[in-house]
C-alpha cells in the first residue's frame, strides 16, 4: 500500500502541471477555440470594393482593404464594420492560397463601430498571388472566422 501511495503523488503532482499548463495557455491565447466558419458573398472581389460575409442569422461583418489595388509590400489600412455582432478581439490573417507566405496576422483597434488598422502583404515572386483573408472575430459564441479571397498582381 505504501508503495501505491509513493506511486500516486508523482501521478497527481504531473497532471495538476498539466492542468495548470494547459490552463496558463489558453489564458495567454496561445490556444485557439475551434473556429466557425462563415460563407462569404459570392464573387466579391476585394479589390474593387467592400465585401461582406454573414451568419445564416444575418450577423457578418464587412471588410474593406484600402488603398486600391491591395499591393504587396504597400502598407494597406483594414476596415472591418461588423453586423449584429458584440465582440471583444478582431484580427486579420492573410494565407497565401497557391504559395505558402508565413504568418500574417495583424490585429486591429476599435475604431468607432468598426476596427481598423495597417497591414502589409509579403511579396512574392509569382506574377499574380492569391490570398484567404480570414477576419476573425472573438464574439460570446468563441471565434467566428469570415473567409475572404483576392489577387494581388506584381507591377
């Protein structure tokens, strides 16, 4: 019986660091819920204006990438107007979809009944680059992820 009690104590002090860990993790949003995803308007196009992405309950929001054409290494300003939606964190993040680009995600403020800020694209050595622009929203429902696309074209 002692043996098992000298067995058990190690056991319990090593999940409790588990818990603790896994814990101190999400806290610090190094842990990302599952995210829902939501369709976007068809055959918007980015590049020549606003698109928006809703829920099924009409809830979305509309994002806006400025100046015209969104051009890589040009600084851009995000404006993300939300519909229906009460949220507490708005991020952008850029994929590259027919080359791998790294991680570009770029936080925005609140700015109004909007959030907004800067970001800029990396350049790629390809002629004309397609994009996935997620805004991702941390609402009362966990993230909700509104997918856009677009093409940048190298001068």
């Amino acid at each position: 019986m002692k043996h098992l009690q000298n067995l058990l104590w190690p056991l319990a002090l090593l999940l409790a660091l588990v818990v603790l860990g896994t814990a101190g993790w999400k806290a610090r949003g190094l842990l990302q819920p599952r995210a829902t995803v939501t369709a976007t308007t068809p055959n918007c196009d980015l590049q020549a204006g606003p698109c928006a992405a809703r829920l099924a309950d009409g809830r979305g929001v509309i994002l806006t990438l400025s100046p015209r054409p969104v051009v890589a290494l040009q600084p851009m300003r995000v404006h993300v107007r939300l519909v229906g939606l009460r949220v507490s964190r708005v991020v952008i993040d850029f994929t590259g979809v027919n080359m791998e680009m790294g991680f570009n995600r770029f936080v925005l403020k609140p700015d109004g009944a909007a959030y907004a800020g800067q970001a800029i694209l990396p350049v790629c050595t390809r002629s004309r680059m397609e994009w996935r622009a997620a805004v991702l929203v941390q609402s009362a429902d966990g993230v909700l992820a509104f997918p856009f696309r677009f093409a940048t074209v190298r001068p």
